[in-house]
C-alpha cells in the first residue's frame, strides 16, 4: 500500500467542509500523512471546532503536521498582548493587536470561543499555534503557508513573508530546485488545474478561498495528494 501525503490549505473556521473533505472524500489510512498549510482560524463560523477537530485526529496518532498561517500569527500576538495589559480603573479593554485581528476574520474566532477578549480562549489552543513551523522542505517541495522572499541570499530566513506575502517569483537554485507549495493567495479552480497539470510552474497555489462563497470558480476546500496529482474539491458546507 502506497503511503499518500495530502496537503490541505487555509480552512478558515469551517470545521464542516474539513470533516467532509477527510472524511468522505480523503479517508486517511494510519500510514498517509496530512500537511495543513495553515490559516485554520477566522471568517468561518467555527474555528474552535477546526481546531478541535486537528487536535482529535493528532490523538489518534495520524501523521500531521501542521504549518502556522498569518491568521494563527495575529491570533497569537492579540492573545500575548491582552495577557500583559494593564487595566485602566478595573475595566478591561480591547487592545491594538485584537481589534485590528478581529477586522480581519478575528471577531468570528472569538464567538467561535464564547469570549469577548482574546486572552479568554484557553492557552492549549494558543500553545497549539504558537508551536507551529513556519515551512516544511521535502524531497522535492518547499511547503509553506504563504510564500518565500526570493529578494534575499537564502528565502529560508525570511519568516515574515512565509506568513504574509502575496506575490513572490520563485528562484529555484535559492531552494535546491525545488518547487513551493503554498496557501495563503486564493486562486480560481481553473487555474490551480491548470498549473498542476502542464506541470510546467514552479509553484503550486492550493488555496481556492474557501469562504469566498458569491464569486464564480472559488468556495471550495482543497487536498492535494502530491505523489500523484491528485486534486480533491470540498464545495463549503459551512457557510
């Protein structure tokens, strides 16, 4: 039995879509491995139950790992920094960090949580991001959950643009001739078939915007077994 690696991009609080997309459609055995790109939190309604989700199939000794997207980040440091603050005559107040985290999908997290500051969400969720790598490099990928600076010596140091970047050109002598994998960028069904089939690009886009669900090509949770090119479409049942 071949073991398959599949790769699963940004979910973003839909816990239903995943579980479907496992479930029904990948059906992990013991041995596959599943690589998730990151971005498991915001704008969906349910980022607690993604979370709980992962950490139920990690209990059950499937092969994951997990990579820590933009959304994870902001999380964290809104969390850190309600931590430290100091009340101001006994009222508690939101912080820089959360409001701008919640204008970006963040609000939904923290209703998802049943808390109204960040500090509130237990910490084994936090720790559970904070512990997150920031890129994965195999045999012939480099994955990770937004992109690489390929401006710089070695695009390997830059962990701000892994997290954040949006357009990036891939060097590939700066990364052994390998090809990037990433999230992050929402691109249209086509267009990711596309790429992944002429074979022909040196990366692969795999985040399809699983909560863009009024625009035409896009909607959809994504895996991505990368021994044979097999792209799998989860249409959201979140949302």
């Amino acid at each position: 039995m071949n073991e398959k690696c599949w790769i699963i991009p940004d979910i973003h609080g839909c816990s239903k879509t995943l579980k479907s997309l496992i479930e029904t459609q990948i059906k992990p055995s013991s041995s596959d491995e599943l690589i998730f790109l990151g971005d498991y939190i915001d704008r969906g309604p349910d980022s607690k139950g993604v979370i709980d989700y992962i950490m139920l199939l990690q209990k059950k000794e499937y092969r994951i790992r997990l990579l820590k997207g933009n959304h994870e980040d902001y999380c964290v440091k809104a969390w850190d920094e309600d931590k430290s603050k100091k009340k101001f005559l006994g009222l508690s107040f939101r912080t820089k960090t959360q409001k701008m985290w919640e204008m970006h999908g963040g609000k939904e997290t923290l209703e998802s949580f049943g808390v109204e500051f960040a500090s509130e969400i237990p910490q084994v969720y936090i720790d559970w991001m904070r512990d997150q790598r920031l890129f994965i490099e195999t045999e012939k990928y480099v994955i990770v959950h937004a992109g690489l600076n390929f401006k710089v010596d070695d695009p390997l140091t830059d962990t701000f643009a892994m997290l954040w970047t949006k357009e990036f050109s891939v060097v590939p002598q700066k990364i052994r001739n390998k090809k990037v994998i990433h999230g992050h960028t929402p691109v249209d069904l086509e267009f990711m078939f596309h790429v992944i089939n002429t074979g022909s690009y040196n990366f692969i886009d795999l985040d399809n915007g699983v909560y863009m669900q009024n625009r035409s090509g896009y909607g959809n949770l994504i895996g991505y077994e990368v021994n044979t090119g097999e792209l799998l479409v989860q249409p959201n049942i979140d949302l």
